[in-house]
C-alpha cells in the first residue's frame, strides 16, 4: 500500500498543480481588486483612481498589503480543498484515516 501512494504522488502533485491553475480567486477591499489563480500567480490588480494621488500613497500602501494577505490566505484555503479532494480520490480509504 505504501508503494502505491508513494507511486501515486507524482501524480497526484501534477494534478492538484493543475486543478490550482483553473481556480480564480477575487479578493477585494475599499475599491482595491486583486485576481490571481489557485497556484498563486497574480492574474490582474485594480486600483481606483482616487487612490493614486500621493496624499493617498500610505493608504493605498496599507491597503495592498492587507488585500494581499487575504489573496494569499484565500489561495492557501484553495489548495487544501483541492488537495483534500485529490487525496479522497486517489486514495479513498486514507481519508478516513484524518477525519474526511
């Protein structure tokens, strides 16, 4: 059994890289849209205009990080579902065994 998963794991990697691929993630905040995909690789970023006069140039600073940081932990929470899923898939009684 441990051959298998271990044979397994290549495929199920290059699987769950390419289901992460097709998920699109929109994260948004005070007008500032972020896109990126399940794999991490930011798609498109909007920032409205009012945002980028230097007066707002602190603001609009801490707003990106805090988007980011939710962007991120959006796409992490997307990778455990998918791997989850995979994992139920390809080894159906191991799930079990974690509480699935």
């Amino acid at each position: 059994m441990l051959e298998d998963i271990l044979g397994n794991s290549g495929q199920i990697q290059e699987k769950l890289a390419a289901e992460l691929k097709n998920i699109h993630i929109t994260q948004e905040m005070e007008g500032i849209v972020l896109e990126a995909n399940g794999a991490g690789k930011i798609t498109n970023v909007f920032i409205p205009v009012e945002l980028l006069n230097v007066v707002e140039k602190e603001r609009l600073e801490d707003l990106l990080a805090v988007n980011m940081s939710r962007l991120f932990d959006s796409i992490t929470k997307a990778e455990q579902e998918v791997s989850n899923k995979l994992m139920q898939e390809m080894l159906p009684g191991l799930g079990k065994l974690f509480g699935s």
